[in-house]
C-alpha cells in the first residue's frame, strides 16, 4: 500500500515547503487538474502536454508514482466539447482519440489510470453528463476498451464519491466493475472518500470494499479528506475526531489490502474545499496534524 495525494504542478514549482512537505511524505502523486481534458486537449485534436509532461517527469525523476486523473469525466472538459451536441460516432471518435492519445503519450511513465470519473448518481442512475447523453451508457466500457488498447500494462480504475459504504450508488459502481472485470476491463476501483465528520465506521467501509475485493480489482482510498466545517466541539477536539475519521478509513484500506491510500491534496492551505474546512493531513502551514499520526501508525506499508 502506498500513501499518495493530489497535488498541483503550480504549487509544487512555486512554493517550497509544499514541495517538501509532498517529497517527504508521499510516495504516490495524483494531479489535481492537469491531466483532464480542458487541459491537456483545449482544442479538438490539438493536444497539450507541455504543462502535464513537466509535472510527470519531474515526479518520475523523484522518484513518485503518478495515478493518472482522469480520462473521461462529465466536468473539466473544454469548451468545444461542451458547446455544442454530438452524434454517438462523432462522441465517441473524439472519446477513443482522446483516450488513446493521453494513454499513448503517457506510455511507460503513468501506470495507472482514472478512466472514467463520478459516472453515477446518488440513487445509482447514470449521470446525464455530454458523454452519458450523446453516447449512453456503452461510454463507459468502451473507454475502458479503448485504454487497455492504448496501454495494455497500465492499471485501469474507475473512481467516484458517495460509494464509499452500502446504497444505491455504491450498488451502481458494484455492477459496473464486477461488468468491466468479467471483460478483463478494469483492475482498480476508486473511492474517492471525501467525507464530513465524524465519518464512516470501519465496519461499514471494510462491508462495502470486501464484495470488492472479492471481484479481483484492488480497492484504492483515491481523494480522501475529512472536511470538519459545523464541528460544534473545540479545534483541539475537531482534529482528534478527523484523526479517528481519518483512522478508520486506514483500517478499513488494510482489512482490505488496499493498494493506494490518496489524499486530496495534503495541506489546509491548498485543499479544493478551502481552508477553513481544515479537512487535510496537515495544517495550512504544513504542520502534521493528529490525523498525519493516526494515517501513518495505521495504514499498512
Ligand atoms: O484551469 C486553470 C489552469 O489553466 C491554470 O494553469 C491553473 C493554475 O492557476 O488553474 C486552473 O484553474 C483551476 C484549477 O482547479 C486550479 O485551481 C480550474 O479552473 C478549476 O476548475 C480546477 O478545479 C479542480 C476541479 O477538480 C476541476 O478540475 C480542483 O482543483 C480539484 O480539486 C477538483 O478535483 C475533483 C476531482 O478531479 C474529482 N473528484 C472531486 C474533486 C473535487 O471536486
């Protein structure tokens, strides 16, 4: 199992202490927008990885894996795709030069990847994004179909939020990869964990993840934080019940041996959800919080 967080090229070439602070903690790195679609095709057919290629080779030259984030996605996507319908042909040539262009390109240097992201609802119903809509519901095994091709080596995963413990959601994304692993499509299922306090029991993780693991596809804590905004206790308190969130979730990872625990950025200062969320491992001036210690006493190397 290997401990990884999302993490921007922007911060890591401007400010030093985050760049140390990722360096010396992590082992795995997860992009945080440079590899998606607005990025890395802003123009149909045109490709840009300059950006994406710096960041990759230098964590590569650093030693870090990278988990590609992410190939097919309903949001991030650049403004040509989204301006206008498509026909099924029409989408779904653009999704497989997409994929197998980025894949192609990344060969040998990103080993795993995001294929599709959040493609589901709460209540476990397609989610009606361009792809879902001008393609359907084949969108998401042909993408898969389509990056195997294009890096037979590479680990494909599916990653989402919400799915994380038993319901319709998860029950969606159980099918789907029991689906995919039956056609030899998929090798890692992501759960994104992007949780409020006081989180979820192990049991109910450890529950949800096993019928997982039992299909053969490894199970990976892909974008966790812990956000503990509404907290009514003290700050000191907050942080022990993030720690114990955070805690639970890595005992749940080990009972299920699960190959990657991400988190989602690792530093209050940089997080998606803003500071005042204080949902990651480290406080915005990069010191380790009780949840750093209870990741790294519990998480299994
Ligand atoms: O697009 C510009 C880019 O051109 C510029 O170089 C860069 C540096 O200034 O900024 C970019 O702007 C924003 C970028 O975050 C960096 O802050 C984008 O406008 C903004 O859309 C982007 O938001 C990201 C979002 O996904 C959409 O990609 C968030 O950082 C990122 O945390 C969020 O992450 C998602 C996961 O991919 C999927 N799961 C949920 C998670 C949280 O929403």
């Amino acid at each position: 199992m290997t401990l990884g967080s999302a993490v921007r090229w922007d911060k890591i070439q401007g400010d030093p202490t985050y760049r140390q602070t990722f360096l010396s903690n992590f082992q795995t790195l997860t992009p945080e927008y440079e590899l998606k679609m607005a990025d890395t095709e802003p123009q149909q057919n045109q490709f840009a990885f300059n950006y994406s290629d710096a960041f990759v080779n230098w964590a590569l030259a650093n030693n870090k894996i990278v988990h590609g984030h992410t190939l097919v996605w309903g949001s991030y996507l650049p403004a040509w795709v989204t301006s206008r319908r498509w026909s099924r042909t029409q989408l779904t040539a653009i999704m497989k030069n997409h994929i197998q262009t980025e894949v192609a390109h990344f060969k040998g240097r990103i080993p795993e990847w995001d294929v599709v992201n959040e493609a589901f609802t709460d209540d476990g119903k397609l989610r009606q994004n361009i792809w879902a809509q001008d393609i359907g519901s084949s969108y998401i095994p042909l993408a898969f179909k389509y990056a195997r091709a294009a890096d037979p080596a590479a680990r494909l995963c599916y990653n989402d939020y919400n799915a994380e413990v038993a319901g319709p959601h998860a029950d969606a994304v159980y099918n789907l990869v029991k689906s995919l692993k039956a056609q030899g499509l998929i090798d890692c299922v992501g759960m994104q964990m992007h949780v409020r306090l006081p989180g979820y029991s192990e049991q109910a993780l450890r529950t949800n993840w096993q019928r997982f693991a039992v299909l053969g596809v490894s199970v990976y804590v892909s974008e966790m934080d812990v956000d503990t905004t509404g907290f009514s206790g003290s700050a000191v308190q907050a942080q022990a019940a993030q720690a114990d969130a955070y805690r639970r979730a890595a005992l749940a990872c080990n009972d299920v041996r699960c190959a990657r625990f991400t988190t989602w950025g690792f530093s209050d200062a940089s997080s998606w959800l803003g500071s005042a969320a204080a949902a990651l491992p480290f406080d915005a001036n990069y010191q380790a919080k009780p949840a750093w210690a209870a990741l790294t006493s519990v998480l299994a190397p």
